[in-house]
C-alpha cells in the first residue's frame, strides 16, 4: 500500500505540472518529489503568472479534468544528448542531467499523454518514477493543494528562489477528510504558537535564525525531562562525563565525520591561526575520553552521559521551530564494552526507552530496524565484514526480545546500524524518536581496547544510545501531543490559587507557602479580576489545578480544588490537596479529559 500510495502522489506531481503549464506554458518545472503527505512541485514561473492559494479552486479543477481523462505514464529510458536537447531551456532539469550522468545512472523520462490538449502533444517531465499505469487509478477527489511557499533550488540562499507549490494526497477522499481533519488539530497544538502563548521559548532576530532561546518556564522544562533520563541512566550504572563546545578538525578526519559533514559544520579560526570546528556531535570526544588509559575487561562496560548542545549549520529553508535549529541539546550516552556484554546493554537501554516514553502515553513504540545498503556502501565507513558483523547482533537482540519490527534497509548512519523507535502522537501522527546504535567502526578508527583475560588487547565496541535525542526536537512533539497541556510533574506552574476576595488574600498567601514548602510549584492570582476571569485566565495557561479560597474555605481552612483535565473536584484540607497532588506527581500519572 506505501508504494502504490506513493505511486499516486507522483502522479499528482505531473498533473499538477500539466495544469500549471497550460496557465503559464512558460514556465519552468525543477523537481516534484514525494512527501509525507501528499507531494509538491518547485517551479520558476513566468513574471505575473505565479500561482497563489487563491488560484488553488481553478488548479484543482483542471487537475481533475486531467485525471478524468484516463491519461496513460509511459516510462522511457534515453541518453544524455536527448535528455538536454529535450529540455534544452530549462537549467533546473540540465543540471539533474548532468548528474545522473556523472553518477552513470540510467536517465529516465515519463510521459503523460494529453489528448485532450489543442495540440494533440503529451507532457514529458524528466523523472525515475514509479507512477501509476493511467490516471484513472487516481481518484479525483483523493488530493487538495494546500500551500505556496518560496523554496531555494537545493535549498540553498545562494541559488535561485522558486515557488513550492504542494499537495495533500492519500487514496481515497475518506482518508483525505480525515488527514485534514487531524491538519486542523494540529494547527491548534503547533509548538510554535503555544510556546509563544505558554512562554516557553522564543526566537531573536539578533540572536539569529535556528537559535532557541528558553525562557524560565521552558527551562523548567528542559532540566525535568533531562532529570528524569538522567535517573533511568543512573539505576543501570551511566556516569555524567563533559566535553568542550569545539575541538580541532583532526579528531572527526579520525572519525570520519570531516569528509562526510565539512559542508555542515560552523567553523573557526582563532588569532593564532589555529582552526576549530563546532562540535555536531558527540560520539568521537566521548571516544578521547574512553582512550585516556587503558582499561581492563573487568571494568567494562564504560558507560558516559552527556547532556549538552551541538551545532550543525542548517540551511534556512530548513529551519522549523524547534524541530529543526542550528543548535540542539543532546541528551547523548555512549557504552563501551566487550562483545559477548552488547547484549545486555542494549536491552538496558530498551528499557529505559520504554519506561520514559510510556510516561507521555508514547505506549506503543514501533521498531525499526535500519541497517546499511550493499549497493551503495560509498555511503558508510568500514567494511563489509564489521558491517555484517553488527547486523547479525542487532538483529539476534531483536530476536530475544520479540515483537514485530520494520526493516529499514539503507537508513543506517554512517558508521553503525541502528534500532530507531517511532511513536505516534495523540492526533496520529508518527515520529521518530529514540535511537540506539552499534558501531563498531570508532573503536577501530580509535584504536578503542581492553585488555583481556589473557592479558590481550581486545577491540572493544562502542553504543550510542539517545532517549530524547534532540530536546529541542523532543519538546516539539511533546508540546503537540499535550498540546500544552503538560502532565502535573512537567506543568511549570502546578497550582494557582486564586482568593475570590481581598479579605482572603492573607489565608492564599499561607496556602501558597505551605505547598510551596512541600515541594508543588504554586503561583497566586491576587488581581483585583472577576473570579471567572480568573480561572479563564489559568485555562488559558493549561494550569493542571485551581483552589479556589472563598470565605468558607479562609474560614474552614481549606480551599475548593478544580482541575483542568477533570472539572471540580471539591472542597478539601491543603494537608488532602498536598497529598493528592504530590502522588500524581511522583507517578508521573497522565489525566485526561472527562467526557
């Protein structure tokens, strides 16, 4: 079903191409690829004829008149020469040309013939497919456009700006309503307008663009979710270790990751001359502190933790609130151990998923098993056999451990196999989160050992294992899937005591220090606002739980106890609510909404 879903969406790409050349038949197409959703084309447009969302009712239309012409896509193989003559005035498709060419890789042209044009001629687009047979396997209710936006041609500031004309597209109209259904929710929980609306985090055009800055209550956050990775890590014996922000280019020719990643990293060069690169990741400074002695087998497994910030140099195009930044917090740890212990440390850090993610409801983590591409080995470090070697451990583990999983040939990084976690969010959506991964390519780049039982060096192997992977990125989805409406233990504020009156703002300011003193993080309203303002005021703010302080509560000592997941919930001691509170606290419990 993926591959034929997809078939359809590249379909939609080239009619989308037909009913834009037949509104601006000087138009100039680049690419139009697949997506998540749907698909898009990038197009230079003529002058005065670029398309907006109010032409999307008209473009539509004609893109179902084409489909209804039951249009046949006949692929056909040519060379070089004929693609460049064929395409002769567009230097988008020329310089795709050019590199297949280079690459020695076959170049294709799809055709979708047109009969009812003036011309009798069909569209040719410069394409490697798939597609479906004939458009009348598309239903024509199946697809909506649904944006324009500017878009580099590579996605580089440097290169010519285009216009990113993009669609929805599923199998059928049923499943379209509904996507854009979950669309319209997620308008409403984009972490970009609740983290300016929750206070959170916010973006400085001084600062610059992909720079996060973290407000306190943001930061509350952050060190929260940190604290409780740290705890798991500690139970099964992690030690925190820290690094420097720059090292020399040396250390990632060692690993690999100059040649791979140069173009991606900030760069610089100080007074004396010297030159220093920002760190991207982590993984190779944890391997100079590995190699700062030599170790015996009894003490492995080493095992570090580190939380800190790398940067990569993103194109601008690319950024995305803080699912996609310049600069990004790593909760990062690296296992060094023998052989015969990967086992173990794998299921360890297994477990540790597990229990974080089933504390957000993430209950049902989907596995997917990404291992390296024999036909494309350019793209790794190390051999064959390393390779081959690190695959069968992964997947014995998958093995003993049970269950189904996906198998992700070619999604490998560059120097291990991976077993990557996705988890759906409350409104369907999918993302990938955890990552673990087995390398045993560092350790022979390092020349990483132990000493073993017969006093000789022994090649040790090396996991990476993220939880949270980027915070920044973890917080997007987080935010989305509450949809700020953070569990009790996250809420930056856990309570707000509002008195209805003057007379009983001495009583809340006792009741604010007593939770406070108890450990709940507790903020009171003492405006001079209506009581329903109030309480709007801290919906507003998605605070998990009211009291209410009226004379009878000043009087009774108590306070009247609302939730905002579950409504009124009464009358009761500050002793009562301290207990209540703190126990969902420390479970980590997730309420929901009543009907």
């Amino acid at each position: 079903m993926e591959q034929r879903l997809s078939e359809i969406r590249h379909s939609l790409a080239h009619v989308l191409a037909i009913a834009v050349l037949r509104r601006d038949p000087g138009a100039q197409l680049a690419t139009g690829p697949v997506t998540d959703d749907g698909f898009f084309y990038d197009i230079r447009f003529s002058e005065g004829k670029a398309v907006s969302v109010d032409d999307f009712k008209d473009l539509q239309k004609e893109m179902r008149s084409i489909i209804r012409k039951n249009l046949p896509f006949v692929r056909k193989a040519v060379t070089a020469q004929e693609a460049r003559e064929l395409f002769r005035d567009n230097p988008f498709k020329l310089e795709i040309i050019g590199g297949l060419e280079k690459e020695g890789s076959e170049i294709t042209l799809y055709e979708t013939g047109d009969p009812g044009s003036e011309s009798g001629t069909s569209f040719t687009d410069l394409c490697a497919g798939g597609h479906v047979g004939n458009t009348s396997e598309i239903d024509p209710e199946c697809f909506a456009l649904k944006g324009v936006a500017g878009a580099y041609w590579h996605g580089d500031e440097k290169n010519p700006m285009l216009t990113r004309v993009s669609g929805i597209a599923f199998a059928t109209k049923a499943e379209l309503e509904a996507h854009l259904t979950m669309l319209e929710e997620a308008k409403k929980r984009d972490h970009k307008k609740l983290g300016r609306e929750l206070d959170l985090f916010v973006f400085s055009d001084l600062v610059g663009a992909g720079l996060p800055l973290w407000t306190p209550k943001g930061t509350l956050i952050r060190n929260l979710l940190d604290t409780y990775v740290w705890e798991l890590r500690k139970r099964h014996g992690y030690e925190q270790v820290d690094i420097p922000h720059i090292t020399k280019k040396e250390l990632y020719e060692t690993s690999g990751h100059w040649e791979k990643f140069k173009d991606e990293l900030f760069t610089i060069t100080t007074r004396e001359g010297h030159f220093f690169a920002m760190k991207p990741m982590n993984c190779p400074h944890h391997t100079q502190l590995y190699a700062r002695r030599q170790w015996s087998y009894r003490e492995l497994p080493q095992r570090y933790a580190n939380t800190t910030k790398v940067y990569r140099d993103e194109q601008s195009g690319e950024l995305n609130g803080l699912s996609r930044t310049r600069a990004f917090t790593q909760d990062d740890a690296h296992v060094f151990c023998r052989k015969e212990e990967i086992e173990t440390e794998v299921l360890a850090v297994w477990d540790i998923i597990d229990t974080f993610y089933g504390s957000f409801g993430f209950s049902d983590l989907v596995v997917r098993f990404s291992r390296h591409d024999p036909e494309h080995f350019e793209k790794y470090l190390g051999t064959e056999e390393l390779w081959n070697d690190a695959e069968r451990q992964i997947a014995n583990i998958l093995a003993k451990r049970g269950g189904e999983y996906i198998d992700g040939l070619g999604e490998a990084a560059m120097y291990g196999p991976k077993i990557d976690f996705m988890a759906k969010d409350a409104i369907g959506r999918e993302w990938q989160v955890a990552t673990i991964q087995l390398d045993f390519n560092m350790p022979e780049r390092f020349d990483l050992s132990c000493i073993n039982e017969k006093g000789e060096k022994e090649r040790v192997a090396m996991i990476h294992c993220a939880v949270m992977g980027s915070i920044e990125r973890f917080m997007s989805v987080l935010i989305e899937h509450f949809a700020g409406s953070f569990p009790l233990w996250l809420a930056p504020v856990q309570t707000r005591v509002l008195p209805i009156g003057e007379s009983e703002h001495g009583y809340a300011e006792e009741t604010i220090a007593q939770l406070a003193s108890a450990g709940i993080r507790c903020d009171l309203d003492d405006s001079n606002e209506s009581l329903g303002k109030k309480i709007r005021n801290a919906k507003l703010e998605k605070i998990p739980y009211l009291l209410v302080i009226g004379k009878n509560e000043a009087a009774n000592k108590t306070a009247t106890l609302e939730s905002r997941d579950q409504g009124k919930i009464g009358e009761m001691k500050i002793d009562e609510v301290i207990g209540r509170l703190t126990e969902e606290n420390d479970s980590k419990a997730i309420t929901r909404k009543t009907a």
